[in-house]
C-alpha cells in the first residue's frame, strides 16, 4: 500500500482538518473529536432550513466538499466506508438547526440509515424537527448482501444540490423534503469498476479484478455489480451503463434531462470526457435534450478506476434550482 497518509487511524481528522485550514472562508469544523462534523462557517442562517447529510469517509468531495451557500449545511464524516455514529449526526443537527428544521439526506446503506434514523429520534426528544430523505439510485441492485435496496451514489450530489438550493430561497422542511424527495425518485445511476481501491486501514484491495476485468454495476465501496467481464472499448462500456439507466428511469423522448459522468477517484478526466461524449450521444439518439451537466470526480472510492454515469429527469423548477448559485469548496457558481 502507497499512500500519502501518517497513521491509518488517524486519517480522517488529520484529512478533516486540513480540508477545513483549506477552506476557512466556507466551512469550519467541530471541536470534539469524539462528534467530529463539517459545517457551513458563519454559523446556521436564521429561519432556514437545515441540511445535514454524511456517510463514510473516502468519497471526497462527498460530503464535506459540498457544505456551503446554497447546498449543505453540515457534513458529517465517518471512518473510511464506515458510517458515523449518532453522537456527531446529533451534535450536528443542533448546529445547523437555525429554527425551522432539519432535513437528513443519507444514501441507502443499512448503517447510515440506522445512525440517521437514530440521531433523529435523539433530535426529536430535544425538541428539534426533522425530516430524512433516503437516496437510492443505483440501478445495479435491487437487493444485495451490503445494503437494503438500491444503494445510494453519485445522485446524491444532485438531491443536495437541488434541496440546498430550495432551502436557500426559504423553503419550508416539508417543501424542502418533498423537492429531495422529486430529485431521488428522477434520477438513475449505474458504475463500473477497472481496478479496486485499498482501505488504509486494512491495507489491501478492497475486491479483486484480473487484469483483463472489470465489474459492472460496482458499488462505491466496493460492492459486487451485476457481473464482471473482459474490458471492453470506453464506448461498448458506457453503453452497458446508458442501457441500465434508461430502462430503469424510461424517460419520454423530448424530455430534458441532466447528464452527470462521475469518476471514482483514479480515472483521468480525458477517459470520463470519452465516456461523456458516448453518454451523451446516446441519450441524444434516444430523443432526450441534455439541458445539463456534471464531468468530474464528485463521489469517489478512493483511488479506485472506474467511471459511473446519472440522468436526472429535469423540468423548469429543477432546472432553476440546479442553476441557483452554490459557493462550497467542490461546487461553485452563480455568485
């Protein structure tokens, strides 16, 4: 294992802590080791909505680098692919609870759930509201020995982004929710993975792939896909990735959709801009107009190969709230 690390135990707050020295003008971190969380600096914003959201550490920018106007407002960060407890999930609630509530947005695995769903029940015997949108939608599965369902991936960056923006014009937390909760049911993703990653702590590669394989249908953890065939041509790949999202999310020909090709932490932007301009392609064939787009390592696993692609099924609201202004270290325009 070569990586740039000190001690594997320490790892995520020596990582949280630089990230936070990085970016002091956008997001602060919280003092208690033991309840360690990323928030929006300055504090919640009076009257707004709250939202929290956070997982295993190993996705970066996924969760923290998405805290700031107009999305997040508290990241909290487990170990590496491991979820964190509901002590820090709590502590951060009441730091971004600013009056009006809280909503939790988790991907679907079973324990970020369970920790959510805890520290809400906590929250809600001290007087705080709050709501929990769970995002699955990962078309590889629909059950599978690691997670309860569809597992959640890279279409949680489009729920934050587009329930930050409706909380940011003043929404209450049942529109807020219901708007998350929009985005989560329109939105399809599928991956695929040339080479694992390796987990400091344990040292060695998460799965095991031949040189000449590669998994359809991965997990950002590392989960099995559907099944594991030779490397293939970029195009023949991103149409086994097209094919599953579009028979899964079936979209009418003339809609608008947002088109979001995500690397997984080792793939170079010129092989996900190969994989892009095929996406896109396709969908164009099939009557679909790409109003949107994401290209860039947004949800990763480490440092492992691999590419996966999201539609989300737009309209005029989802279109706006996509394009309101966001200023967070990962994602930023409009202001």
């Amino acid at each position: 294992m070569k990586k740039l690390i000190n001690d594997p135990k320490d790892v995520v707050a020596q990582s949280v802590a630089g990230f936070v020295q990085a970016h002091s003008e956008l997001v602060t971190s919280s003092d208690e080791p033991a309840a360690l969380f990323i928030s929006r600096a300055g504090g919640p914003v009076p009257g707004k909505v709250g939202l929290v959201s956070g997982g295993g550490s190993g996705h970066e920018p996924l969760h923290g680098g998405f805290v700031g106007a107009g999305m997040l407002d508290a990241a909290v960060p487990g170990q590496v692919f491991t979820s964190p407890t509901p002590d820090p999930i709590l502590a951060a609630t009441h730091a971004v609870d600013a009056g009006a509530g809280v909503l939790y947005i988790v991907k679907n695995y079973t324990g970020d759930v369970l920790n959510f769903e805890t520290a809400a029940e906590l929250a809600d015997l001290d007087g705080l509201a709050v709501n929990t949108v769970v995002v699955d939608d990962d078309v590889a599965v629909q059950d599978s020995t690691h997670t309860a369902g569809r597992r959640g991936v890279a279409g949680t960056v489009l729920v934050e982004k587009i329930a930050g923006a409706a909380a940011e014009r003043g929404d209450d937390l049942q529109t807020v929710t219901a708007i998350a909760e929009r985005v989560n049911a329109n939105v399809r993703s599928m991956g695929v993975a040339l080479r694992a990653c390796t987990v400091p702590h344990t040292g060695r590669p998460s799965f095991d792939l031949a040189d000449d394989e590669i998994e359809i249908g991965i997990g950002i953890h590392g989960e099995p896909g559907r099944e594991r065939t030779p490397i293939a041509p970029a195009d023949d790949i991103t149409d086994r990735l097209i094919d599953a999202v579009l028979e899964d999310l079936s979209p009418p020909s003339g809609e608008s959709v947002l088109l979001l090709v995500n690397g997984m932490g080792g793939t170079p932007l010129s092989e996900l801009s190969i994989v892009y301009g095929r996406a896109r392609q396709r969908l164009e064939e099939a009557g679909l107009l790409v109003h949107r787009s994401l290209l860039g390592n947004y949800v990763t696993a480490l440092e492992m190969q691999g590419v996966s692609v999201s539609v989300l099924r737009l309209d005029g609201e989802l279109t706006a709230l996509f394009d309101s202004p966001v200023v967070t270290p990962a994602l930023r325009w409009g202001a």
